[in-house]
C-alpha cells in the first residue's frame, strides 16, 4: 500500500514521539530506535512506560503511582 504522506526527517526528529524515546533511553538506559521498539517496551514494562509519560510530560498528581 502506497503512503499518502511520509514526514520529513526534521519533523520526526522533532516530534513529542521521538522526544519521549530519547528520554527513555537517557533515563533508563534503554536503546529503543523505532516505533515498533518503543511499542514493544509499553506493553512489556508497563509501570515505567506510564510512569515515565507522567514525568516526561510534568504531569500534575497527588498520590501513589504504584498500582
């Protein structure tokens, strides 16, 4: 199936998406390169996925994050 769109480098180098696997990678030291990577890791580590997407988005909370 042809794309209908493709972004360009800069964009995805630039995108929140690519943003937040860097930061999984500097604060975890992880090697996620791919979408398919950074997938792979949220179902497998669950609690640090969501932790982290509270932490790297500065997420206002009050409680516990352990389930």
């Amino acid at each position: 199936m042809e794309s209908l769109w493709t972004p360009s480098k800069e964009r995805i180098e630039n995108s929140q998406m690519t943003l937040f696997k860097n930061y999984l990678n500097k604060e975890h030291s992880l090697s996620l390169e791919s979408y398919s990577d950074l997938h792979a890791f949220s179902v497998k580590n669950t609690e640090v996925f969501w932790k982290s997407i509270i932490n790297f988005n500065h997420i206002s909370y009050t409680g516990s994050l352990d389930p």
